[in-house]
C-alpha cells in the first residue's frame, strides 16, 4: 500500500496555504507584569466629573 496521503485539489491548496500552524508563543510572551499605582490612582469618585461617566441613550440621541 501507499504511505502518501492521497489529496484532492482543494486539498492540496490548502496544504500549501496553511501547510503547518504557526510557531507557539510561550505564556511569559504573552503577558506582562506592572505595578500598580500607590492608593488607587485616580479611581476617586469627584461629582463635578461624573458627567464624563454616565451614559443615557436620551441624552445621547438628544431627548
């Protein structure tokens, strides 16, 4: 019997296309380790502000 694989053209197109997967990227590569700020860091609540947070889709289509 035959060792080669027998392939239909389609076949054969995407063999040459996506002929073997991409090399693997380790776990160390994908993140990154950052300090985070001393006390928050701006996460205090200020209400002259609070307008930039709050969403209303009256207000946003002008009602």
């Amino acid at each position: 019997m035959n060792d080669e694989l027998a392939m239909d053209a389609d076949a054969v197109v995407r063999h040459m296309r996506f002929g073997r997967l991409p090399e693997r990227i380790r776990h160390e590569d994908m993140t990154a380790e950052v300090e985070a700020a001393q006390g928050g860091g701006g996460d205090i609540y200020t209400p002259e502000n609070s307008w930039k947070f709050y969403s209303c889709v009256a207000l946003d289509l002008g009602l």
